[in-house]
C-alpha cells in the first residue's frame, strides 16, 4: 500500500526529509516495499495545500526556496490549518515538526492527540511531547492501533532509539550514559586544543551549533530532556525534568582541563541513568572526567555518543552525529521505515 | 504460534543461548511476542534426542554438565542423526552450530540446505557457509520462503548486521572499517604498555582470546572472514577470500609502537571495504595508526568496533562484545527475534 504523508511545519527538517524521500524513491520502493505520497503541507507562516491525488514535491521545495507562499500552487485546496489538515485530509501519516514549546510540548501535543483520535499514526522530531508524556502517549497510540515515531528526539538521525527497541531486543537494558550534546563536547574539544571559554563558545556561535543564548546547551538542558526521554523509553522508568540532577560545563576552568589531560583524562558532559539494585533511578547530567581508555573519551567535535549497558553483552556504544537538518530529516524516514514494516506486516 | 527449536550441535554456544531462553522466557514473551519449544538436539559427541512435545531444557543443561550422554533422557526418540533431526521432526527453526571447517563450511553448509529444502528456517553462527556462499543461501532462503540469520558471525552478539539491516535501514552504506578480532586488538593493547608481542600473545592464549595455533588471529584471517562476509551482506557486492588483501600484526615492532605514540597515533588492525567510484570493492586487512581522535582508536582490550560510512549520517560507529559464549548464544536469540517478527507479520 501507499503510505499518504501530511507535513505539520514544513522547515529545514521537513524539507530535508523531502529531498532524502524524492531521492531514493526507487531505492525504498525496491528494498523496502515502501510508496508514499505526499498529500498535504501545513505550515504557519508558509501557507497550507491540500490534494488527496498527492502534490508535486519538486515544484514544492522549488517554490519554498525562492520564499513564495504554498497558497501559490496552482492545484489543491488552500487554507486548511494544522488540525483540519490533520482531522480532514485522506493522509494516513502526520509528520509532526512544528515548531514547538520544549517546556510545554505545545503546540506538537495538541497536533499529535488530534491525530491519535483520528487514528493516524505520527512521526515527530518534537522533544517537547515526549519528554513530557511519552507514555501515555504510547499507550494511547497503541490503544488507537497507531504507530507513534520519534526517533529523531534523542541524538537525530542515530538511531538510538531503533537500536534500544529492536537490536539490542532480548537484552536487558540496565542503564545508559553518553554524550548527548554537541555543542558543549564541540566547546570542550576546542578547550582542550588550549582555546578559552568564552572563544570555543562564540565559534559554535559562529558554526551554528550553538544558538545566540546557549543556556539551554551550557547548562546541560538539552541533554537532560534526553535523559529524561531515553529513561522513560528505553529504560522503561517514569522520569520527569525534576529527577535529573543537571550541572552545565560552564564552570569548567582551562586548569581543569589541564589536570585531566596530565591524568590520562578527558572532560565530557554526560548525560546518564541507572537502574539501582532498590529498583530506583540514578539520573544527571554533568561533567566527568572519563579515562581515554572509555569509548566516549574518543568522541570528539560536534559528535554524539551513548553508551547502553546491557545484560547480555555488557556495554554497547553507538557513535555518530547528534544534529544537522539532514540528519535530523532522516530520522523521521527510519520512523517511516519502521512504521512500514508494521503495516506490511499487518497487511 | 510457538516456534519450535531444533539444536543441531550443542556445544558451549548452544548452551548459553539454552540458558538465555530459559532465564528470559517470560520477558520474551511479553514484550515480544515470542514463544518457544525446544523439541530436539543432535551432537556427534553428545547423542541426540527428540520430543515432539518439547524437551525438558532444565533437565538437558544438567545432564550435559554432568557429562551425560542425551541418550540418558528419559523420554523422547534417540539416535536420529542431523539431517534426520533436520529433516524428520517437527522442528519450524533449525539453529545450526556444529564444529565447521571455516575453509569448506561443511558439515553446516549441507545443514542449511537441507533444512532450506525441509521448509525449515535457519539461525547459525557458522562463518563457513556465509563466507562461502552467503547470497546463494540468502536467494534460496527467499525462495523456500524461510529465514537464515547469521548475526552472531562478524561480532558475536554485537549486533552489526542486524544495526545495517534495519536500524540504519533508508541510508545507503557505501563502505565500513572496524576492529573485527578481539585478540589482535587485545595483544596490541598490551604491546602499547610495553608488553613484548610474544609476552601479549601468550597472555591472550592465557586468558583463551587466542588459540594454541594463533595463526588465524594474528595473520589478519578471522578479520578477512568478516570482511567478506559484510561485503557480501551490507554493501551487496560479491567479494571472495581472494580479493581481500591482508596483513597481520605480527610484524609490527615495539619502535612501530612508540613512534606511534609519539605521533599521538594508535596501531589497529583493521579490516575495511569501500565501494570506489567505478562501483569495484577496496577490500583489506592491515594494521593501520589511527589518530586519536578516530572512534576505532579508543576501543582497547578485546573489544570489537565496527564504522559504517553512510549517505545520510556519514560514519556511524557501533563498539560492543565480538566474542564470548554467552555473546554468541545471545546473537542466535537476535536472530530469533528477528525470525519472530517476520513469522507474527505473516500471520
């Protein structure tokens, strides 16, 4: 069958996953059985289209480009906003990527409930959602007999989350750490070649990696919402923001840096979380001092990395890029992917 | 439905995974679904014994512990030899772990056929059959309408094959470079502080990294195997043994080693393959000085890493086990997973 795909938000993310579909149409056809259409877009400030025959996706990205409205397309129906493009559209996939409210999830949440009632699935590189009721929306997903993807929410387009579900499936998950910011392990790269604070920081400014106010990555916020998401995911353990203790790098001085280096060490910012023997959760963010011998010592630049430990295989470590548009486009195609191996298997 | 489990050879492996089932029984069940009854065993040391009804698997572990012959079982028909046990019980799932000659894969290559012949599914941590002539079995297999998993025959139960399949399913693998054999690696570990080659070697046969005979460890040939083996299967290109050039570390010196550190560079043996632009195979196994800030370079001790480059995420690195009994039993539950997942969308 044909997957029919509507885009809530259609930004760099969306467009990415746009450009990643057109080009390996064939390729997913071939090797997974996988056809879609593109039915609808829906976006605040560029507009909204509508045709249930599915829309033309090159004359689409070609017109967001050069900054025209989607009201400009010459087929289709216009002006359907978010939740009618969701309740009243033929789409059977929403493809959540407004931009949304970390804190309050809004307005992903209410788009992602409405298409839940609707009985459509959803993939969605939103945090805010997930980190604030992941589980009663899985529950709801699985009780509407909806597919609910988001594994672009932990380290982008690494599929952490696909490997703690399904490939490490059998093995029991005890606990996690890793390096889920890169941004802070950017700036602490940059450190320890000798660089300032304040220097490495305004680089990442500079590059892109860090926003013009980077608390939300200095103080370790950013990888807290992940650990709070992996735990609640993966470890399977009910974990709000208010669990994690958080420490940011802010405070960490060029002689730290320097200390560590004569120890044979290396600061990064960990995020973890551990099961205790009292079945209780151990979770934080901050600085620590690993040896070189540890597989994340080794994770340099704008990279991510996560380290699951397991019962079976003990530790298992995961490397690749935690950000980028491209990256972050990809993510919702292993959602896709993911969700088509389901409806397949249903069929 | 139940699947039902016919062990031909029952050796340490198939003993771990027997442990594995049994402890997680319950687990398997719930979360996914997977039901299981072990209703034969075949060893050519051993004996064998077959119950349509399933077998006391508590009962089995004891007596082989105890050094028992399985014609001791109390119930059930002994004698049936493998391809009797292949072909004339009820079993659905053959996990095939014989004692293999790695050059000629026999006796598993006959095993897997036969049981692709009976209508039987396969699960195998036999390098043999896969080096020899893995896409004709994975063509037979499609055709019989059967599974063959081999997860376990590149890095144990680190589950790299299973990671390129499906977790990184959607971004195309244009080629892969890791550490493939735990002895080399632990060997030049040692040799970096300070151990001399022959103390390291003798400390990894100590230790039972190494065999008596290190020759396939230390020549390059086990890592060649896997080479071939993940041409073959990730990057979809026909690669034999003798397209594959290869180098040991038995030439590389304590001055080899030094000066590498000195340049902050680390000797790994490494096997990679890269599809090149005219669309041949660069296929090798030499020792290489990473940089430091290379993924590979932080993976010490007998552990195993492999780096796949990808269209979408560039280099994605996964480090974990490749070796272990309890590992290698576990990549047979992947495989059963995985088996189990195909099984239940059929239905």
């Amino acid at each position: 069958m044909t997957l029919k795909l509507a885009f809530i938000g259609y930004g760099v993310v969306g467009q990415g996953l746009t450009e990643i579909l057109l080009e390996k149409k064939e390729m997913l056809r071939k090797r997974y059985g996988f056809d879609f259409s593109i039915v609808a877009i829906s976006d605040i400030m560029k507009g909204s289209v509508y045709d249930e025959q599915g829309l033309d996706m090159n004359m689409i990205l070609d017109m967001v480009k050069e900054g025209k409205k989607l009201d400009e397309y010459p087929d289709g129906k216009k002006g359907m906003d978010s939740l009618q493009t969701i309740k009243e559209t033929n789409a059977d996939v929403i493809i959540e990527i407004t931009f949304t409210d970390v804190k309050t999830g809004q307005p992903a949440l209410e788009h992602i409930h409405a298409a839940f009632d609707a009985g459509k699935h959803v993939v969605s590189t939103n945090k805010g959602p997930v980190v604030k009721e992941v589980r009663a929306l899985l529950d709801k997903a699985e009780k509407k007999h909806v597919h609910y993807g988001f594994e672009g929410v932990v380290l982008a387009g690494t599929p952490v989350i696909n490997l703690a579900k399904y490939t490490l499936a059998g093995t029991k998950i005890t606990g996690f750490k890793g390096i889920m910011n890169g941004t802070t392990n950017y700036i602490l790269t940059r450190m320890e070649e000798g660089m300032a604070y304040e220097d490495a920081l305004k680089k990442a400014q500079e590059l892109g990696y860090a926003e013009a106010d980077p608390t939300g990555d200095v103080e370790g916020l950013d990888a807290l919402g992940k650990v709070v998401i992996l735990t609640n995911v993966v470890l399977g353990e009910k974990l709000g923001w208010e669990d994690v203790k958080c420490t940011g790098i802010t405070k960490i001085t060029k002689e730290d840096i320097n200390l560590a280096k004569k120890e044979g060490k290396r600061w990064k910012l960990i995020g973890s979380a551990f099961v205790k023997p009292d079945g209780s959760i151990d979770a934080k963010v901050e600085p620590v001092k690993l040896p070189l011998s540890d597989p994340l010592a080794g994770v340099n630049e704008a990279i991510n990395a996560l380290t699951f430990t397991t019962d079976e295989l003990g530790p298992v470590t995961i490397v690749g890029p935690g950000a980028g548009k491209r990256e972050t486009g990809f993510s919702l195609l292993v959602d896709l992917l993911e969700l088509n191996r389901k409806v397949q298997g249903e069929e």
